[in-house]
C-alpha cells in the first residue's frame, strides 16, 4: 500500500470518527435543551469561551 492510500484511508477513518462524535454530541445538546425548563444562563467565562469557538467555525 503506497503512502497516499494509507494517508487517505487513516483521514478517512478519522472525519468518520469525528462525524459520529459531532452527531454524538449534537443529539446530547438537544436531549439536555430539551430537558431544561426556562432559559438557559451563561456566565460571562462561559459565553467567551463559546464565542471564541464560533469565531473558529466562522459563525
């Protein structure tokens, strides 16, 4: 096996590893909003931290 076919199959494996933990993660968010009467509060260390990331994802 040549290096850019193992290269290929080893990212492969990992964006599917990653996919199921960002579904893992999406529906878990969703079941614990879902439980949550009322608004959620955020402190302020909380918020930037969030923000921060979004910044990265480009939203």
């Amino acid at each position: 096996m040549n290096w850019k076919r193992m290269l290929a199959t080893i990212s492969g494996s990992v964006d599917q590893e990653l996919l199921l933990r960002i579904e893992y993660l999406v529906t878990e968010n969703r079941i614990f909003k879902n439980q949550i009467k009322g608004r959620l509060r955020l402190t302020d260390p909380e918020r930037i931290s969030l923000a921060e990331i979004g910044q990265r994802l480009g939203r």
